[in-house]
C-alpha cells in the first residue's frame, strides 16, 4: 500500500469475543483484551452504523467505519457490549435464526437478542435462518432463508430487520436482487474490501478480523493494507 490511507466506508467484520468455540479452527474468536485495543483505535475515527450507508446517509469523502458480528454468538452481549458501550461505537449483530431457536450454549437465546436489540446504538441483521449459501439455494428456499429469518427476527424483537450479512459470503446479483424483495436495504458480503459510495448497497464488502490481528495489524486493515486480498475473491457486484 501507498503511504495515504484509503477513503471510503469500511465495514468490520468480528464473530466472537472471548467464547472458547469447539468449531473454531480458523480464528473468529478473539480475545476481550484485543478486541478493546482494536476498539481503542477505531474510537479515533468516526464510527457509523451499517444501515446508515443503505439509506445514502453516510459520506465517503473520509474514512468511515462501521462494526458487525456474524452468527449471534451470546458474547457479543455479554462481552462485547461493555467495551463497545465505553467507547460509543455503533455496531450491527447479524443473528442467524436457527442459531438462537435451538437454544445452544454459544448463542443468543430469545431474551438476550431483545435485551441487545433495546440498546442504544445497536441494529440487529439477519444471518439467514440456517446458514446457508444463499448463491446455491433455489428459489423457494433462498426466499426461505430470506424472508423467513426477517420475519422471525422481527417477531422476537418488535423491531423492523432491513440489513442482511449473507452466510459464508455466498452472494451475487440473483441473491440480492431476492434479498431486495424481502425487505432488506443492505446486504453484507465477505469480500475484503472498502466501499466507495457507488458500491451496490446490497453487495457491500466487509473487512474481517481474527483472533491473531494484533494492534498492528489492525490499523493495517484499518487503512486499507490488506485490500489486495480482494483479488483473491470473485467480485459478486459483477456476477
């Protein structure tokens, strides 16, 4: 990367803070300890929530930052909140809906998704109701996976659901255009990038942090560093 800091909104992309996740072979849980680092940084810019780009309220002239979760891991209440409260950042939990109906240990349960959803600066998404990938569902169960996980959503927290994280970044422009007709204005992707104001609001790509970012590394991502991996992707706005 050139010495100038990349201008635009970036999405962060988190799963856990501190859970210790049986699954977890890649790094989605990071410490509570770095994760209030990484917070302490980011404190320095403007932090904004992700439905905010949707509706075309949020500038790009400048660096804009907007924090998420994927999956509904029960520590972003319980660990998370806390250190995103103390630094008065904004952020989005994408809640996948079968996650937090079987009741398991690491998730959200009902109660705890409305206790999240009461707080100021908080906007819950939808994750899907199962995990799917969306791109290789047809259409009755992309629908499904839609629209299902938005009404359910809605239904556990009295509030309207209008943003989307798709599972496994499986997205193109068949599944947001579906995702268009469910009721969403944004839609997630997992494409490492940042998003100029022209980026289709429905395909916006997200920057993901793991467990072993250290501060360095962070502020790395932060600006625009780590961009070249998009390359490593297929970009779902062109296909």
């Amino acid at each position: 990367m050139g010495r100038r800091h990349r201008r635009g909104f970036r999405i962060l992309l988190y799963h856990a803070v501190g859970s210790r996740l049986d699954h977890d072979s890649y790094g989605i849980s990071i410490s509570p300890v770095l994760f209030e680092r990484h917070m302490a940084i980011l404190a320095a810019h403007t932090g904004v929530s992700i439905v905010r780009l949707g509706e075309g309220q949020v500038s790009c002239a400048a660096l804009r930052v907007a924090v998420t979760f994927d999956d509904g891991y029960k520590d972003n209440l319980r660990v998370a909140v806390p250190i995103l409260l103390k630094f008065k950042i904004p952020f989005t939990v994408f809640a996948t809906a079968s996650f937090i109906q079987d009741g398991s240990k690491e998730y959200l349960t009902p109660s705890e998704l409305r206790e999240l959803a009461a707080l100021d600066g908080v906007t819950i998404g939808s994750h899907g109701v199962s995990h799917r990938r969306l791109a290789e569902c047809d259409e009755a169960t992309m629908w499904e996976e839609l629209y299902g996980s938005r009404s359910y959503l809605e239904d556990v927290i009295g509030t309207a659901v209008t943003a989307l994280s798709y599972p496994h970044g499986s997205a193109n422009l068949r599944v947001a255009s579906a995702a268009w007709r469910a009721g969403y204005a944004v839609g997630a992707c997992s494409r490492f990038d940042i998003n100029s104001e022209g980026r289709h609001p429905l395909l916006l790509c997200r920057s993901e942090v793991l467990a072993a970012d250290s501060e360095r590394v962070f502020l790395q991502k932060l600006h625009g560093a780590w961009d070249w991996s998009r390359w490593r992707s297929r970009d779902p706005a062109l296909a």
